[in-house]
C-alpha cells in the first residue's frame, strides 16, 4: 500500500501544497504572492486534505523544504511540519529547495548533462548547487554573486552542457549567455510537486531519516537598533 504524503513548500516564493497516495497526487494547491506563507500555509493544507477527502490521521509522511529562501517561510514550513508529525505521528522528511527542483523537472537533461539549479536569494547574489541528474548533488549548495558564476561553474564542470533551472533560472541564463549549450527549464520554481519526489526518493533510500534543519546560506538581514544596542553595552 503506498504511503499518504502530505508536502509542501513555503520557502521560496510562494507557497505550495500537495497530498499524495504514493506518486499519485490527491490534492494540489499553489499560491504565487511573495510574501504571506505564514498566513496562508495552514488553511492550504487544510483546503487540500479537505478536497482529497483525507483526516490528518491518515498521513504517513510529511516532507517540507528547508531552504534555502525566505527566513520567515523556511520557519513557518519547519514549524508547521514539526508539529504535524508530532501530532499525527507521521514520518518528517526535509528536503532542500535544490532537491525539489531537481526532482521536479518534468523531463530527464540528456546524456553527460548538469543541472544547476538556481534560487532566488532577493537579493544580488544567487543561491546555487548542481546535480549530475536529478538526483545526485555534485558539491554543497551555495551563494554566488553573478559575477562569479560563470568561472565558479567553468572551475567545476568546464563546457558541460547544462541545463539551467529554479525561481532564479532566467537571471542566471542572462549571466552565462555566451556559454553553449545551455537550457533553460520553463517554469522550474521549487514546489510540493518536487517536494514530494524527492521526499519519496529520500525515503527509499534512507528510511530513517534526521531531523530536519533549516538551511540558510547567509545570515538573516537584521538591523539593531542604536536604542538596544546602547542596552547591550
């Protein structure tokens, strides 16, 4: 009998829900606004096991995204997932925005390609890490500004044809124009579609599995004020 996956992602941007038996999606919900996961996020996953005629005690795995993204969404996705599983008993698998793009490509890069998969950092840099195919990461992810990328990619894999996906495929692109060989994947943004694959894949692999941490490749943007500053002294 194939497991009730409950997956989804608010990292990135935007947020997304899918309920599954197996591969076989039962339930799907996406919602593309930037910002708002934290309010948006429950009553998605709500609305989505409601449609799929499911209770919560039904769900045997639950996968969400770690990162990286938004520090708010990576926290709301952790939190809400933790708490799920703590009250369901179902199993928690974390998966990276990287793996769930990687696994949700809707067709296989041909033979002695790369996938770099790219997100949005919101900012100049841009947050990256390649897989030899969809499922085996060549190094750990990254921060790299643009204009780095070409020669950071050049150092690790030289003129392998490439195929280019993630929320931030299309900045990337522009940045490697002149580099052959090059695809981009349409449409390629990190979702509980990839998330659930991935969370399956993980599974299979590694039936036991850690707890999920959260991943973030740079610091939070936060300004103290001089008022708590000058209490701290």
């Amino acid at each position: 009998m194939e497991p009730v996956v409950l997956a989804f992602d608010s990292a990135g941007l935007g947020c997304s829900v899918v309920v599954a038996s197996g591969e076989t999606v039962l339930g799907a919900e996406r919602d593309v606004a930037a910002h708002g996961q934290a309010e948006r996020l429950l009553p998605m996953v709500d609305a989505v096991m409601r449609g799929a005629g499911l209770s919560a005690s039904a769900i045997d795995i639950i996968g969400v995204t770690t990162g990286p993204g938004s520090f708010t969404g990576i926290r709301v996705g952790l939190a809400a997932a933790r708490g799920m599983a703590l009250a369901t008993g179902a199993q928690l698998i974390g998966v990276s925005g990287f793996e769930a793009v990687a696994a949700g490509l809707a067709r296989p890069f041909h033979s002695g390609g790369i996938i770099l998969t790219v997100l949005e950092s919101r900012r100049e840099d841009l947050y990256i890490q390649l897989f030899a195919h969809a499922c085996d990461a060549l190094g750990e992810p990254a921060a790299v500004m643009p204009a780095a990328l070409s020669e950071t990619l050049q150092q690790i894999i030289g003129a392998a044809p490439l195929l280019v996906a993630g929320d931030a495929a299309q900045r990337a692109a522009s940045i490697l124009a002149q580099r052959p060989d090059t695809i981009v994947a349409e449409g390629s943004a990190p979702d509980a579609a990839g998330v659930l694959r991935s969370v399956l894949r993980r599974r299979r692999l590694c039936p036991r599995t850690a707890r999920p941490l959260p991943l973030y490749l740079r610091p939070a943007n936060v300004t103290i004020s001089n008022t708590h500053q000058r209490a701290g002294r």
